[in-house]
C-alpha cells in the first residue's frame, strides 16, 4: 500500500473548525492486515486518525471516522471497546465530553 493522507474539516476542541491533515493508509497498514485482518487494520486506523486529529487541536467524532473508514458508527464503537479493553484510550468528540473532559 501506498501512504495516502487527506485534508479533512473536523470541530476544534476550543471551538470552530479547523482543516486536519489525516493518514488514511499509513506505514504497516499492509502488513497488519495481512497478518492480523480487516479488523485490526480498522483499528490501527481508528488509533491513528483520533490521534492526528488531537495532535492539531481537535477532536473528531464517530460520524467523521465511520466516513473515513467506511463502517457504521456502532462497529466503531465496538473497536472502541475492544482497544480500551487493551488499555489504550481513544479521544473521540461526544466521548470526551461525557467523561467530564474538555471536547
């Protein structure tokens, strides 16, 4: 796979919006799915694209990852589950704001 990112428009954390530069297929994305599945890749990318979007200042929600990764927004929060389950945390817009978090 070749790397490819993309200019996306997501809500800021402080307010507004703010352009992300996000990496839809990432170093290791072929292999993680040759070797772990559709699955894991899903969820590496997950990871991956929730984290840029912190990195720059905002955080995006289940409606904009389940249109970048082309699922449905319940799948996603079933990765969700299964990556905090593993002890990693997944900053995502709405979540954090119930955890009593700044979104």
């Amino acid at each position: 796979m070749v790397e490819a990112t993309l200019i996306y428009e997501a809500r800021k954390a402080s307010g507004g919006n703010g352009k992300l530069k996000l990496t839809l297929v990432g170093a290791g994305d072929a292999e993680t799915l040759k070797s772990e599945g559709v699955g894991a890749l899903r969820r590496k990318r997950l990871v991956r694209l929730a984290g840029e979007a912190v990195d720059q200042g905002c955080l995006i929600s289940y409606k904009d990852l389940s249109s970048l990764l082309f699922t449905s927004i319940s799948t996603l929060k079933r990765d969700v589950t299964q990556i905090e389950r593993q002890g990693c945390g997944v900053p995502i817009r709405g979540r954090m704001k119930r955890r009593g978090q700044e979104s």
